[in-house]
C-alpha cells in the first residue's frame, strides 16, 4: 500500500543519506574544531537526524505517520537540499503528455533515489518512415536508450519523452520537474513535423532561466 511504497523509498534514500553524512561528516556539522575521533559519533547523529527527517517527511505526506517533535541537536542540516532529494524520489508525472514510442525496450530501471532528475527530449516527425531517419522502430532515436542508461548508471533517472508540438504547454509545465534535460531533436525536424524550432528554444530557455540545466 502507500505507507509501504513511501517506507521502502524513505528507507532507501535514508541509507545514501547516512552514508553520506558519514563519508563527509566533517562538513556538515557547525563545530569546525571537532577532533577527528568525534567526526564518527557526530556523523552518525547527523545520519540519525537524516533518517528522521525523511521518515517525518515521508510519513506525514502520504498519512502514514503523525508527530509533534520539538529538538535541537549540535548538528546542521540542509533542509532544502534533503526535501529536494526526496522529492526526486517521486517518479515524474508525465501522464499529460502523449506516449508516441511503442517501447523503451533496453532502459534500465531508474534508480530510486536519485541525485537527480534528468529527460532526454527527442522529436518524432509523422509525416516521415519511422519517425525520421535518426529513429528506431520503436519510435526513439537509436542512441536514445543508451544516453539513458548512461544517466541511469551514474546515479541519475532519465525519462525518454517526445515533444508534441500541439501540447507545448503541457511539456513545458511538465519539464519544470527536472533538474537537467538533454534535447536530441536533429535540427529541422520540429519544423518537419509541425511545429516551431522558435517557440521551442524560447521555451528551453525559459527553463535556463528557472535554473534547469538544458
């Protein structure tokens, strides 16, 4: 059910932030002169409160938990960065867009807890076989599903989605839920299928504009 779907998340990103407090300890807590044999306890406490931190986000969200806590510890958490973290946790909601590939045989399951959120854009002209003469028959371009995997590899989940020229806006709103998006739409195809390379590049770079690396 829900509570377990977010306890099974929440305990996978709690394990990379653990890890990580621990391998870094020494940078995340406010107490600059702390001796070396200290770096340990102090990281595993910074570890605890991570933990703590994802259980009470996740667990408030989907219902599934319920607390008033009140605590101070002599330790310093981002605060921001770790709800952006569990928020990439969360798979990206593309059920507006129009699924045009017929598959996406050979992509690797995307990590679930993820640095970061990443799309890679591709366009498919209708008017042409296949979708262009840089397409596969399912649709995507043949170095699509590999790029993908690469992102996936690193760390990284990478959604395939093609861009519709008549549901401009629904991409765009949808883009904002990426912290990277890679465009390998061959020049002249936007054009070629309908749509505006203008309006297009606008919109990305409206997205640079947001902060979204494009």
């Amino acid at each position: 059910d829900a509570c377990e779907r977010s306890l099974h998340t929440f305990a996978m990103l709690s394990t990379r932030l653990a890890s990580r407090v621990v391998a870094r300890g020494s940078r995340l807590f406010s107490s600059s002169a702390a001796s070396a044999s200290a770096i340990p306890h102090r990281a595993l406490i910074g570890g605890a409160v991570a933990v703590g931190a994802a259980g009470l986000y996740y667990g408030n969200k989907t219902g599934c938990l319920s607390l008033d806590i009140t605590f101070k510890l002599p330790v310093e958490i981002d605060t921001a960065q770790l709800v952006r973290q569990l928020r990439r946790c969360e798979p990206a909601d593309l059920s507006s867009l129009t699924k045009v590939a017929k598959d996406d045989l050979g992509l690797l399951p995307q990590p679930e807890a993820p640095t970061y959120r990443t799309a890679l854009v591709e366009i498919y002209v209708r008017s042409a076989p296949y979708g262009g003469s840089d397409k596969s028959s399912n649709g995507h371009r043949y170095d699509s599903i590999p790029f993908a995997n690469g992102m996936i590899n690193a760390g990284m989940s990478c959604n395939l989605v093609h861009y519709v020229h008549e549901e401009h806006d629904k991409f765009v709103e949808a883009m904002k839920q990426f912290d990277a998006i890679i465009v390998r739409c061959n020049p002249g195809q936007i054009k070629a299928d309908g749509g505006s390379q203008a309006k297009f590049d606008d919109a990305m770079r409206g997205l640079q504009k947001l902060g979204i690396q494009v």
